[in-house]
C-alpha cells in the first residue's frame, strides 16, 4: 500500500522536513555549519557526506484530483529526509551544500533547447503534462533546475575534494529525460548533468551505474557515443515488455563507443538480492574496475525494493547498502549517490538511510552468505557477458567459468524436475499416509456394506 502509508508510521512527524511551506521553519536553526563556513583548509583536511535537498524542489507535484496520488510526490522527499533526520544522519553528521538553479549554458551541454524550453513554458500553467504519466505545474520547472544544480555542485564538490562523497535528495527524477524528450516522471538528467559536471571539474572517466528498475533510456541516449562515461543498467525488462521497453543487452553503445553501455536486463520480476550482488561481482565490478573511472554515480532509483508497487522486485535496504560498499571502492571512494524512482514510502526511506549510512562509512548490517542466483538471474548474467566480452577480453574468463556452473545448473533444475514428475505418478493413496488411506478404505467399505 502506497497511499497514506506515511500517516500509518507517522514518519513525517519527524524531523525538519514536516512542514515544508512554513517560512519560519525550524531546518534554518536547525541545520549544521556548512564545511565551506569554517573555511577550504579544515573542507580539504576532513571532507564529509554532502547533502543536496531545498524545499522548493516539494512545489512539483500534480494539481489534478485523483482518487489515487501519483507515485512520484513530495512525500517521497519527506519520508527519506525524516528518517535521516530520525537516525540522526541529517541534520548531524552531514552537511548541506547550498542550493543553486542550473543554468541555461549547462543544461545545453545535455538537452537540446527546445526541450529546455518546453520545460521552462509550464511555469505559466497550473497543470500540463508532457506525457499522460509525467506531469508539471507551475513549479515544476523551478525544481527541476534546483535538482540539476544541486547535483551538479555536489559533483565538483567531491571531485576537488571539498566532499568525500555526497547524496542528492532531489526530485524530479531524472534518468528518463533524454536530448529532446522529458518523459517516465522526468524532466531534466540529472545524472548525466553531474557527470558532465565532475568532467569539468576534473574527473576523465565517468562511472553511472544505474540500479532503478526502469531502465534509464534519457541516461543511455545522451551518453551512447561518449568512451568517457561507462554506463550500466541493472533493469526489468522481459523482451520490452517493461517500461521503457529499451535496455537490451544488445543495446552497447555506437559510434566508437562501442561496450560503453552495459545493460543487464532481467527477465522477470521478483528480481532479489542475491541476482543483483551475483551481476555485480561477475559483470559491474570486473568492467568497472577495467574502466577505471574517477568518479562514480549511482542512479538510484528505489523501485526494485521489497515492497514497491510499480519495481514488484525484492531488493532490501542491506542488498542496497552492500551494492554501495562494493562501489564505495571505486575512484577512491568519489561517489555521488542521485535519488531516481522508489515509490513505497517505507521501502524508499530505509533504502536511502541504509545506503547513506554507507557513504558515512558504516558497514552493512551483515553480509550476504548465499548469493547464488536464480536460474534466469545466471542466464541474463550470461547474456550480457557473451555479448560484453566482444568489447571487454578480459570478461572470457568468467564467462567460461559460469558457462560450467550454468550446466550444473541445469541439471540440477532437470533432477529436479525429474523427481517432481515421479511423485506425480504415485498411487493417490500414497499421498493421504498410511492412516488415512485405512480410514478411507474402511469407511468406503462400511458404506458398501450398508447398502
């Protein structure tokens, strides 16, 4: 259940975040000194985990009367920034980077200017829709450029070193919107406006790795021909069926940049733990580690959480976290972590507290003992690997490795199989026991008797 979940726990009763609308709210008070306050020599000595969020970014939401709210809401932002402020992770051990509108000049680096501007004309309206499922109202736009901003100052913060890492609580969503196209909730690229950021700040090789369970078309598109940004996508997509229907293994990038997009597409939902921990050890970290990058993004949309109505996956807020320790090794622990769907407000909100927890440098509550996959896990795993190794050499090796366990596998799920057909073929006494079928017996040949 999604809608008035949030009432149920009472989670937005804490925190700064409740009232967002209230001029004199308390979050002015309450908000630690920033690092930049006390100065660039104490920032470079003991760089923290940065926070993006403005309420501001709470105005987007949908004007129509609907007997159900839409899925992206301002109660996503509030539930999160209420459990870390209940955790006391912020305000507390975090500090806030100052918001900032993106601007026009940087949003042209990615989308195209008619597209800006489509986004730009709805601050005259009080309800528009780009598609039937993503909408705008007259703050919208203003959002949408304080959540570019917001991630691409959090970017330069942590590539110069004035962050250790950082989150982006920011909303709209992002990965969706392409070169000319706002759609699936989006209406700016967030991610890719933070990896053209860190570029200029410093950083040659880009990592985005993108765990929603939509696959991040706009994300793929403006970076299809581009060998400074590796882009992987852990997503449903069952042959096109899932929206947006892209993201096929087969789909690895063009013109030169060829294996420069890497989708993992699974087949089915249910999709858990041990399938995504088993494609990160055996496809994201062996080519990210090739790669090499200096500076790592995760697209992280919650949607493939236990409990989400649109993902129907079943990640957890540990597999979350030990996703974000395994890329917390990468590019020297520069790791920007950008909110995209999840649309439970439970599941987002312990998700994101447990992958924070991470970039503050706490461990998982406990590691995954068996991450053996499923059986369509192992086959998308291997999909992608044929396919990937084209461009990757150094993939072969697991490829090989896993085409033996594949046929174990098999055999295993044949002997199954086996046994199951066996059973099938008993006698339909043999099922009830010994004292039932007795009892049975009798009672049908008492009754014979009788008559």
């Amino acid at each position: 259940m999604i809608c008035g979940e949030h009432r149920d726990s009472k989670i937005l009763s804490y925190g700064f975040f409740a009232s967002p609308y209230a001029e004199d709210s308390n979050l002015t008070e309450a908000k630690p000194k920033m690092k930049e306050e006390v100065g660039t020599q104490d920032v470079a000595l003991s760089p923290t985990t940065a926070i993006g969020f403005d309420e501001r970014m709470l105005l987007h939401a949908e004007v129509q009367m609907k007997s159900h709210p839409h899925p992206e809401r301002p109660d996503r932002l509030k539930a999160i920034a209420a459990s870390f402020a209940t955790a006391g992770i912020f305000p507390g051990r975090c500090y806030p980077i100052s918001a900032r509108e993106i601007s026009l000049e940087e949003l042209q680096l990615v989308h195209s200017l008619e597209h800006i501007e489509s986004v730009e004309v709805t601050s005259q309206m009080i309800s528009s829709y780009f598609t039937p499922d993503t909408y705008a109202n007259e703050h919208s736009a203003q959002a949408a450029r304080l959540a570019a901003g917001l991630c691409s100052d959090l970017a330069s913060a942590i590539v110069s070193g004035r962050a250790k890492n950082g989150f982006a609580l920011v909303r709209p969503p992002g990965h969706h919107a392409g070169v000319r196209q706002a759609m699936g909730f989006c209406l700016h690229n967030n991610a890719a406006i933070a990896a053209l950021a860190a570029q200029v700040a410093g950083a040659r090789k880009v990592l985005i790795l993108d765990w929603d369970v939509h696959h991040g078309n706009g994300t793929q598109e403006i970076f299809e021909q581009n060998k400074s940004v590796l882009y992987i996508s852990l997503h449903r997509h069952e042959g096109g069926r899932f929206y947006p229907g892209t993201g096929a293994a087969d789909e690895v990038g063009a013109m030169g940049a060829e294996g420069h997009c890497v989708n993992i597409p699974w087949s089915r939902g249910g999709v858990g733990d041990n399938d995504y921990i088993f494609a990160f050890q055996h496809v994201v970290l062996p080519l990210a580690s090739q790669f090499a990058p200096d500076f790592t993004i995760i697209s992280a949309g919650f949607d493939a959480a236990r409990g989400d109505p649109l993902g129907c996956c079943d990640v957890t807020p540990n597999g979350y976290a030990q996703m974000t320790k395994m890329l917390n090794a990468l590019s020297g622990g520069k790791l920007l972590v950008i909110l995209e769907g999840g649309y439970n407000l439970r599941s987002i909100s312990s998700s994101a507290t447990a992958v924070i927890k991470v970039l503050l440098g706490e461990n998982p509550e406990f590691e995954l003992e068996n991450n053996f996959p499923s059986k369509s896990g192992l086959q998308t795993v291997l999909e992608v690997l044929k396919i990937q190794m084209n461009f990757w050499p150094s993939l072969e090796p697991i490829f090989g490795n896993l085409q033996s366990q594949w046929g174990m596998y098999c055999l295993g799920e044949k002997r199954k199989q086996s046994k199951k057909r066996h059973r099938v073929q008993l006698p339909i006494w043999w099922k009830w026991g010994r004292k039932s079928f007795i009892y049975h017996f009798l009672n049908g040949r008492l009754r014979l008797k009788s008559k």
